[in-house]
C-alpha cells in the first residue's frame, strides 16, 4: 500500500515536544515531508534551548515513520535553534535589541490577577529606579490598556514601527489598542502567534532594563511563541491559595521548565483578607498554598499579596494600586516582590522607590 504525504504526517502528530501534551505538526516543526514510492524525507526545524529535546524528538519520529504501512526507507534530518536566534544573526539582533531582560508573568489559569500582579510590579521596578516596558500579550482578554490607564492610540515612528505609550512611567503596548474592544478575539493557533511574533518585533521599545510580559493563561501558542523566539530571562507564576489553582500553577511552572527558562518564583495572590479597622487577617481562599507549592517544587516563593477591594478599584480606575495607595498592605507587598526580582534578575534597585512624582499617567 502506497503512503502519502498526509499519512506521515498524521504519523507525526503522535511525536509530542519533551514534556509538553503537544505535537510536533500542530507547533509548525515539520518543515518538510517528501514522499518517493516507498522512501519518505521529512525535515524537522525546532526552536528550543532543551539540549535533549533533538535526540527525544528524532528517536520517536523514526520509529512512527518506520513503523507506517508502505515505507521501506526513512530520511529524517532535526535541526535546533535556541530562542531568539531564528534566522540571520541579523533577524536575531533586531528582536528587542535595546532589552536587557524580559520577564514574563505567567498563570495556569485565569481569574488569579495575573494581569493585576504585572501591573503592579511592572510599576513598581520602575520606581525602584529601572527602565520598564510591559507588553500585554494577553492575546485573547488584553487589559494593561484600562488598568494602566491609556486611553491613547499608539503612533508609529518614521520607520513603520509602534511606539509604546508610556502611563506611570512604564512603555506599554497592548493588543488592547488594536483590536476592537467589543469584538471577542476568536483566532486559531497561527494567528495568536502571528500577532505576538508581530508585538515583539515591530514595537520600538527603545532601551529597557526589564520588558514585563503579561501572558494569557495557561499553557498554549502564546506562551510557547515566547519561549521560542525571545531568550527569557525568567518566568514568574501567579497563583491564589485554593487547590484548584495551584494545581495549574504547577502544570505552567512545568512548562517552562521543560523549555529550559528560569523560574524566578511563584507569587500568591488573594492570599487572605486584611481588615483595614482590626487588621485581622482571615484567609479567605486557603493560606499558605502558594508558598508550599513553591517549596515542594523547589522554587523561589516571592511573596503575599493580600486581598484589598482597593486593588480592583484603583485598577478600574487605571491608578494600580501601588500608584493610589502605595502605604496599603497589597502595595508595599508588590513593592518587596519586585525588589526580590530585580535581584533575581541581577539588577541592583535602588534603596527605596522612586517618589510617585516620578510617574506620569497617559490619558
């Protein structure tokens, strides 16, 4: 019986990237695939800084294609390439070249104020004395543009480039700009990568000590785009104290681990609820989940921020919190993990924050 091309590369769709639930066809791995009668060619192209992940990849692949009905001869060529250097070393050289560190803030599902938290500490580099861009590539639920107050539009440069607007002293771009707010995004793989691919070389960001990168939840194309085409710096996981969600949390600190980026450290958010009269404190989804999380997983554990109705407010508001009420417990425990960061990042802050006159605010 006769193979097809369509039947290798179905084969192909049960070789899964090292550590990951996905295949090599659906990640756009399989460069090329040629049938001759009974000799098959297939060329594989991945982009990874997992040292193992070739030979893993290499080894499954020949044993499905030689496995297949049809096939007498296999010619199977894999090929890597680390993050950030696809292309020329020209291509390479033009991905954020004024960035020293990019940083991305990652969750393993939604609703645990991943983009809150990013906000946040975003702001609160800054005032710690760094150059800080924060790019939201929350692809399919964008909001930095609301929370960081930029009602602006974004202009271009005189080379066709998007410069970032800049709110409380921080460059920010936002699919938020782009897109129709009333619009739901609905846009298959390709697409989601197409569009980070084109918010992380067409933006001018100029020369930034950190790039801040608000991730959507989970586990998918955007997430892995990054870790494919920019050389991270870190990853933070953001995660509130019940079960459910730090059972995700562990499904995405796994994830970038298996893509070789560092962890920088978990951050539990929501962890309990600070009465402002009283100063009480009662834990309302758990306590101290994050931080065993963290230690069973052997990673950094960056921080507390509590509960605060204010944090939501000021963000609606696009004031973030350590802009509106700096002195306020979910503040100053944002500020204390930033700094743990910009030291993980082995970037001294200065001793005490930038005064708030410091910041200004597009809108």
């Amino acid at each position: 019986m006769a193979v097809s091309e369509a039947d290798v590369r179905q084969a192909l769709r049960s070789v899964k990237f090292p550590g990951l639930g996905r295949d090599i066809v659906s990640f756009g791995f399989v460069r090329e695939v040629i049938v001759d009668g009974d000799h098959v060619r297939v060329a594989v192209h991945m982009t990874t800084a997992n040292p193992d992940a070739a030979a893993t990849v290499e080894r499954h692949a020949r044993e499905v294609l030689e496995a297949l009905p049809g096939v007498a001869d296999v010619e199977l060529h894999v090929e890597t390439s680390t993050p950030g250097t696809q292309g020329s070393p020209s291509e390479a050289k033009r991905l954020l070249p004024g960035v020293r560190k990019v940083v991305a803030v990652a969750s393993g599902k939604g609703g645990v104020g991943k983009s809150t938290v990013a906000a946040n500490l975003a702001i609160s580099l800054h005032r710690l004395g760094l150059a800080v861009g924060l790019l939201d590539a929350d692809i399919y639920g964008p909001s930095q543009h609301v929370m960081m107050g930029c009602r602006e539009q974004p202009r271009l440069d005189a080379s066709g480039c998007i410069l970032p607007l800049e709110s409380h002293g921080v460059h920010l771009i936002s699919l938020g700009f782009l897109i129709d707010p009333d619009q739901p995004v609905i846009w298959r793989g390709p697409m989601v990568m197409k569009a980070l691919q084109q918010l992380l070389e067409e933006v001018a960001w100029g020369e930034l000590d950190v790039l801040v990168v608000d991730l959507p939840p989970g586990t998918g194309d955007a997430q892995l785009t990054l870790t494919q085409q920019v050389p991270l710096a870190g990853a933070i996981i953001v995660t509130t104290p019940q079960d459910v969600a730090l059972a995700d949390a562990r499904k995405g600190l796994a994830m970038f681990r298996t893509m070789n980026v560092p962890v920088l450290g978990v951050v539990e958010n929501m962890s309990a609820y600070v009465c402002p009269a009283c100063g009480h404190r009662e834990p309302i989804f758990k306590e101290g989940g994050g931080r065993r999380t963290a230690a069973e997983l052997d990673a950094p554990f960056l921080g507390e921020v509590p509960v605060d109705t204010a944090v939501v407010v000021s963000g609606d508001a696009g004031t973030p919190i350590v802009v509106a009420s700096p002195e306020a417990p979910a503040a100053r425990a944002l500020t204390e993990t930033a700094r743990r960061i910009a030291l993980a990042l082995g970037l001294q802050p200065a001793a005490a924050p930038a005064s708030t006159a410091r910041s200004s605010t597009s809108s």
